[in-house]
C-alpha cells in the first residue's frame, strides 16, 4: 500500500532522481566544515589544557622554599624550567609565550604593585607574596600568567586569525 502511494506521489511530481546527488552536494561541505571546527577546537582546548598546566607547575615550584635561609623569589628559575618542560611535553614552543600587558597584581595586607619576576626560558610573570582571591579571609601566595598564541586556520572560512589563550593561576605559599 505504501507503495502506491510513493508511485502515486512521483507521478504527480515528476521523477526523482538524481536528488541524493544534490542533496549530498549541498550537506557534505557543511559537514566537513562542522567536522574541521571540531578538530581545531579540539587542538585550541588541549594547547589551552597545556598552558594551564604549565602554569600551575610553574606556581607549585614557585611557592615552594628550596632551603630554610633562602630569600623569597629564588625558585623563577625553577619555575621557569617547569613550566618550559610541561610546554615541551605538550608540543607548545616555550619560547611563543608572553606576559600578559597591562595586567595588575598587588601585594599581600594591602601592598603596592608586584613586580613581576621572569625567569630564563618561558616568558611570564612570577609573582610571589601576593594577595590571593579567596571566598575566606586574605591568604598570601603566588601568582603566574603568561599568555600564548594560537593560530586558528580553518580552510576556505574567515576564521585564519591568532588568539591569546591567558594561563592565570593562583596558588598559596608554602611559608
């Protein structure tokens, strides 16, 4: 019976073939683009993944003292061979990254500005004794950003453009 009525259909319209092909002419390219900007945002969430990471091993070194006589701010290097091997690992070129401007931290108990401290290798900030954002009362740790490029270059769109992804991270001191 449903047979005489798709036959009955087709004789008031006409034939009908030939349609898959256009049908698939026009669903294919959107499926492929759909599929190409998964990828890349699949490749621009694991480099944001790695840069995160990077970014908390650099403020675990960081907030660690490497002896008991030790000055604050003697772990940078540290930090920074952290960080610059995390972003190894993760195929990141340590040397693309880059403080973030204009970005403003202060000192613990209400003090001025931090300076930012870089180190050799990767280049961020390194914040030490610095007041953290916190729901309790005020802790003091250690701060670290860095921003890192990535290049979006999605073929035959207008999406070929360079994003900063931003690694903050905030950890309390070990004091």
């Amino acid at each position: 019976m449903l047979t005489m009525k798709v036959s009955a259909f087709r004789d008031v319209l006409g034939e009908a073939r030939g349609t898959e092909i256009a049908e698939a002419a026009l669903v294919l390219p959107i499926m492929f683009l759909v599929l190409l900007g998964i990828y890349y945002f699949g490749v621009a969430l694991s480099t944001y993944e790695t840069i995160n990471h990077a970014a908390m091993e650099a403020a675990r070194i960081a907030s660690m003292d490497t002896c008991a006589i030790c000055t604050r701010g003697s772990n940078t290097t540290a930090a920074g061979n952290a960080a610059q091997q995390v972003l190894q690992s993760g195929a990141l070129n340590p040397n693309s990254t880059t403080p973030i401007p204009s970005e403003t931290v202060t000192l613990c108990n209400g003090g001025g500005p931090a300076l930012c401290n870089n180190p050799f290798g990767p280049s961020m900030c390194v914040y030490y004794q610095v007041g953290l954002n916190t729901l309790g009362p005020q802790a003091c740790g250690v701060y670290v950003s860095f921003q890192y490029p990535y290049q979006f270059n999605i073929p035959y769109t207008g999406l070929n453009q360079s994003v900063e992804l931003k690694a903050r991270v905030q950890l309390r001191g070990e004091y």
